[in-house]
C-alpha cells in the first residue's frame, strides 16, 4: 500500500502543481503583466522596483528642471528688459553731455530716468509661481525696498538673500533658481574713491568703505587757529567775518610794517591792530590780532576749520588739522570715506564716487538728481560729473550683459540635461515594462501546453483512482 500511496500523493501534487500554473498563466493572459508581486519572479521583481525608483527619481529632477527653466526664464526677461533701460540712459547721458541742452531739457531727461528706474525697480521685484527672482533663499520677501520723500525714490536697498537658492536637477547636481539681485545689479570690486570738485578735497590713502556714487559736503568750521611762533592771533571778527577755508600763509614784512595773505595785497599794520582785516588774491579774507606779533619778518600758517558730511550735514566730521586724514562717515550707509584735507580752500559740494562699487539703483538716481541739478551745479561742474555718471552707468551695464550671457548659458545647459534626463527615464521605464510585461505569444505557448498536459495527467488519475484491490490481485 506505500506503493500506492505515493501514487497516490504524487498524482495529486501534479495536478495542484499544474492547476497553479495555469491559474497563473490565464492571470498573465488576462492583465498582460508577467510579474505582479514579488513572488511570480523575485530577481525580476527586484530590478523592476529599482527602474522604477530610478524612473520616479527622474521624473522629479525633470519637473526641477522644467520649474527652474520657467524662473531663470524669467529672470533673464526682467534682465533683459532693464539692460534695454541703461540703452535709453545712456542716450540721455549722451544727450546731456554735449552741452546744447538747457535745464528744461534736461529736466525732462530727468523725469525720464526717473520713470526707467520705477520700471528697474518692479523688474528687480518680479516673481514667478509665487517666488521673487532675485531675493535668493528668501524667496517670499520683495528681494528690493525703495525709501522715498516727495514720492521719488531716494534710496534703494537689498533685502534679499545672499545666498541662492539651489535645487537637485540631477546626482550631485544643484543649479540655482532664484538668484541674487545684489550680485546681478551691483558691481563689487571696489577701487579707491574719487572725488571730483573744487574744494581741494581728496581722497585718503587709508582704506575707505563708500560704495556708488557720493556727495562731499565742506563747510566753514567756525574757527580760526595761527601758528603760535608768529604771536599773531585770530582777530575779534574771525569767528563770524573770516572766509579763508582750510590752510594759508601770512607773511610779515617788520620793515615796512605790511602783511599780506598768500602773497596777496600787502596790508599795513601797526603793533596795536586788534582785528586787521587781510584779503588774499582770491578774495578770501582773515581777521588779525597784531598785538601779539613777535616783532620779527616771517611766514606763519593760518587755517580755518571746515566740516565735512556725506548725508547732507547730518553727520559732520570737524577738521582742525590738516596734515591729518578726516574719517568722515554716512550716517545713513554707514560707509566711510577718508579724506585728505590738506588742499582744501573752498566751501562747497564735491561730487565723489567709488569706482567698482556701483549698484543699479544708486546710478540711476544720481543720474536722476544731476539731471534735475538738485545740488545747484554750475554748468561746468554739472558737465563733469554727469561724464563722471557715464562711466558709473557703462560699468553696471557690462555686469549686467555678463550677468545675462552666464544665464542663458545655463538654461541651454539645462535644456540638455532635461533631455538627457528624458531619455534615462524612459529608457528605465521601458526596460521596467520590458521585464514586467507578458509575452502574450509565449505565454499563450505555456497555457497551452500546460493545459495539455493538465488533461493528461487527470486522465491518468482517473484511470489510476478507478482500479480496485481485485485488479491488482489479477
């Protein structure tokens, strides 16, 4: 009967054995797909899952490229457009330089300007899909915030980030999407500053930290100081009646009792002069005490303090020395500008500028402000300064023209990759299919087959099942 058993048991095996397979097989024929779970084809099954986890993957580094793509597009549209903005100023520049237009035209070149800088200021500001271009990493907040008195803007500052906001295009790779305006619309490689006028202001040797384009206010200090050795002082009116502005030169003549201002008109005196007025050939003119005078000829140094700004006089740096360098600080900026005194002989503005340093906004608004000649300019002094703007303007122009060549070469960088990056990911997507998919051909083959041979081995059951103990006993 062991025999029989394992007949027995072996004829029921076949028949699940084979039952399943075509369970399976008319699965595969009905849903076309060869490996469903796990268990129909484990190693396939595991390359499967990985295609697909690469498919998926690349399916995320296309839509960051595709999304990244629109807002560097976008960028470089806002870009574009203020680049064709410095085009017209730079017109008017020329325009105004030639020296044929009167202050009504060039008031209206102002007015102008100041219309293009509003637009550089919204394209600055532009955003996409919810996010400001240009603010970096701080993506929600305006990247740009203008001040303004009388509805001019006066002032502009950066508010973004400093750092751009990167996203994963591919392994190991970031491209940013939101740039950094200051890096776009500023120049920052700083040179030592200039400083234009008549003052006789010049610039320190020590490092100064202004940036764009300034104004040097010098001013009457109010005090009058005299080389001690001559025994000559400041007379009763110098406080309020004196207009020499930094160093001079008295010289005294004991024989014929003169003295004279720099080599001025020569000015009689006695030793009990208390307030001897002294003009020199400029017009300039000093008050002297005489009372002290040692006695002697000689030459003796006589200097009046100015006070220097660069916010308009609300933050003043006093010279009493003139040998030394003045720190004279922007209250507003907090930059600093160092200062040689030491041939300063006249009050008035000094146009200054920090060459390498300038930033979009603050070139246009003192293209602006020269053009409406807001700081009374004489024409001569208005010509030079606006020459003076020109080049300011041609330097954040070609930043910028950089800025957009680099740009755009990045999104035809991109294009690549999105294309590269399509072709991965249908490729692992086909090979996916490839695997998972039912060859209907060959599966039909197995059903077949296995059908047949499904029916011969119940054929032989039934036969096998249906003798009885007497036909093995015969």
């Amino acid at each position: 009967m062991s025999g029989w058993g394992s007949i027995y048991t072996n004829t029921i095996y076949a028949l699940q054995n084979q039952s399943s397979t075509l369970a399976r097989l008319q699965e595969q024929i009905s849903s076309g797909i060869r490996v469903g779970r796990a268990s129909d084809d484990p190693a396939s099954a595991l390359k499967i899952m990985n295609l697909r986890r690469k498919s998926a993957s690349l399916d995320t580094y296309l839509k960051n490229l595709n999304q990244t793509s629109q807002t560097l597009e976008t960028s470089l549209n806002a870009m574009q457009h203020v680049s064709t903005s410095l085009i017209r100023v730079r017109e008017l520049l020329t325009q105004a330089s030639s020296g044929i237009y009167n202050d009504s035209n060039r008031a209206s070149m102002a007015a102008e300007v100041d219309t293009l800088l509003e637009q550089a200021l919204s394209l600055a500001n532009t955003s996409n899909l919810g996010q400001y271009s240009f603010s970096g990493q701080t993506t929600t907040a305006a990247p740009y915030v203008a001040q303004r008195v009388g509805g001019l803007i006066t002032d502009v500052q950066y508010a973004g980030s400093l750092e751009q906001m990167r996203v994963p295009v591919a392994p190991g790779t970031n491209i940013a999407s939101q740039l950094v305006g200051d890096e776009i619309f500023r120049v920052s490689d700083p040179e030592p500053p200039q400083i234009i006028g008549s003052t006789g202001a010049a610039p320190g040797t020590s490092p100064s930290t202004v940036r764009g384009d300034l104004w040097l206010s010098v001013q009457d200090g109010g005090t009058t100081t005299h080389d001690p050795a001559g025994g000559l002082a400041a007379g009763a009116s110098a406080a309020a009646q004196d207009t020499i502005v930094g160093v001079h030169t008295l010289t005294v003549d004991a024989g014929a009792s003169t003295v004279a201002l720099d080599g001025g008109a020569l000015v009689s005196f006695t030793g009990a002069d208390a307030d001897l007025t002294v003009t020199n050939a400029s017009g300039q003119s000093v008050h002297v005490d005489m009372t002290g005078w040692v006695g002697t000829d000689g030459q003796w140094q006589v200097s009046r303090s100015v006070e220097l700004s660069l916010d308009g006089g609300a933050t003043t740096t006093t010279v009493t020395d003139f040998s030394a360098e003045a720190v004279v600080i922007d209250g507003q900026t907090g930059g600093v500008l160092m200062v040689d005194p030491s041939a300063i002989s006249a009050t008035g503005l000094a146009a200054g500028t920090g060459p390498g340093s300038y930033d979009l906004f603050g070139t246009l608004i003192h293209i602006r402000d020269v053009l409406s000649n807001t700081q009374s300019l004489d024409s001569g002094q208005q010509q030079e300064v606006l020459l003076q703007a020109s080049t300011a303007l041609s330097t954040v122009s070609e930043n910028l023209t950089q800025r957009l060549a680099a740009i755009g070469a990045r999104i035809q960088a991109m294009d690549s990759m999105m294309q590269n990056a399509q072709t991965n990911r249908n490729s692992a997507s086909d090979q996916a299919a490839m695997l998972q998919d039912a060859d209907i051909v060959d599966v039909a083959t197995q059903l077949a087959r296995t059908q047949n041979l499904y029916e011969m081995t119940l054929a032989t059951a039934s036969r096998l099942l249906s003798l009885s103990l007497l036909d093995f006993i015969r």
